[in-house]
C-alpha cells in the first residue's frame, strides 16, 4: 500500500507539472529543457556515455528551435533545418525499431551513442516543442492532448494486460507486456480521441483517432525499446527521481519515441485530410 501510494504521489506531481506549465510557452520550454537534461543523465547512463558534449548539444538545438517556434519573426532557414531533422530522427527511429525485433543487442559503438543521443532523445523534446507550436501558432491543448492519449494507452494496457492478458507481446524484452494489453491501450485510446475532440476543440474526431493509433503503436515501442536499452545495461529502471515509477525517461519514453511521429503527421495531414 505504501509503495502504491508513493507511486500515485510522484505520478500526481508529474502530471500536476506539465499541466500547470502547459499554457506558458516559455514555462514550457524552461520544464521541457530541465526533463530533456534529466533524460539525458539517464539514458547516457544506460547506453555508457559518459562524455558531456550530449548536454551541450542538447541545450543549444532545443533552444535554438525553441526561440524560432517563440519568435515569429525569427527564420534563418529553421524550416528546410525541421524537415532535415525530421527525416534523420525517423530514419534513426526506424533502425531502432529494426534492432527492437533482432534478437542481438543493440550496436552501441562510439558515434551510434552520439547519434541517439542527438537524433532519439534531443530532437524528441524539440518535436514536443513543435507539437505544441504547430504552424508556429501556439495551442497549448493539442501538446496536452498528446499526453493524455499516451496516459490513457498506457494505464488501459495496464489494466487490460493485468486482468486478460495471456499471450506475450515482446516476451524477451519486456516479460510482463501483452497483446491483449497493448490492443486494450489502443481500443482506450482511441475512445479518449473521441473526447479528446470534443473538449479541446482543436481538431477534428478523425484527426484526434488517427493521432491516438500513432501515440499507441509507437508509443508501445518506445517503451520496448527503453525496455532493450535497461535490459542490456541490465537495469530494472533508468533512474530513482520518482519514487515508485523509477526515472524520468521511464515515464517519458513513450512520448519521446512518438513524437516525430505525431508530428509527422500534423505536417501533413492538412494535405490529406
């Protein structure tokens, strides 16, 4: 009972932060570049890097991206720099994916370490940055709705997977995930779009249902593939700053991996929909 209520504590705190900051831009991006630096202590932890040029490199993209979303007038070529990071994060995005369904462990050599520090985790928190500035007009209600689809995904594969899960999901990487888990989270989240829609008003009920299948499905492998990442360092959790939950890229690791994603498709939905 203690460990449970430690847990919901440091959830409720969590949550309580990002949604008192979500409606201050520059609050925002002040708590977004203190959780990308604590994820970076983390994950470099996890993959062994211990040189500090990530946290350089990290401060100085997500600030130079932040100010161009801030900052109307601000160009200098931000845009044709978005679409080039864009297509390097996903491509990367795309070989992690590859190495989550290898049985060998993921290569880690010197410059791959640099590459997802760069490309898996900075660019993860300029995408949120971007969601919540899409078309570079602040809508603080759609980054918030982001969240609440990958919370509701992730609390409805708990309580599915818990109560009817049987068949194994990735069973060598994450013993304890189950199909019947991750399609409970979907079929939540899909419901949640719904309301989603309804209550914020910023775009419409399709929009909303296909952004809940993109935060589902590549937010279940963000997890699994964090879930590789603390199995080959051989570690239960990335970290101690929330009691009960472990560290903080264990409860962002969904986000950070759906992003690009997510983004992806605000980019370009208004030409397909």
């Amino acid at each position: 009972m203690k460990e449970l209520s430690t847990r919901a504590v440091s959830g409720a705190i969590y949550i309580s932060l990002l949604i008192l900051s979500i409606y201050w831009q520059y609050v925002l991006v002040l708590l977004f570049l203190i959780f990308g630096l604590i994820c970076m202590a983390e994950f470099k932890k996890l993959i062994q890097l211990e040189s500090k040029a990530p946290y350089i490199v990290f401060t100085l993209m997500y600030l130079g991206f932040s100010v161009w979303c801030i900052i109307p007038e601000t160009d200098a070529g931000f845009n044709e720099a978005i679409k080039i990071l864009h297509v390097i994060t996903i491509f990367v995005q795309l070989f992690l994916i590859k190495d989550l369904f290898s049985e060998k462990t993921i290569p880690l050599f010197e410059s791959k370490r640099f590459i997802l520090t760069t490309f898996y985790l900075t660019s993860a928190f300029i995408f949120l940055i971007l969601i919540a500035n899409n078309n570079k007009e602040f809508t603080p209600l759609l980054l918030l709705g982001v969240f609440v689809l990958i919370w509701v995904n992730d609390t409805g594969a708990y309580i599915v997977g818990k109560n009817f899960g049987r068949q194994k999901l990735f069973p060598s990487v994450s013993p304890k995930k189950t199909v019947e888990g991750f399609l409970g989270g979907l079929f939540f989240a899909c419901i949640a779009s719904y309301f989603i829609a309804w209550l914020t008003g910023t775009l419409d009920f399709t929009n909303w249902l296909i952004l809940s299948i993109i935060a589902s499905v590549f937010g279940t492998l963000g997890d699994l593939i964090e879930s590789k990442f603390k199995r080959q360092a051989d570690v239960k959790d990335s970290g101690v700053i929330m009691p009960g939950h472990g560290g903080l890229l264990d409860r962002l690791d969904s986000i950070i991996f759906a992003a690009p994603f997510l983004y992806l498709f605000l980019r370009l939905f208004p030409y397909v929909s």
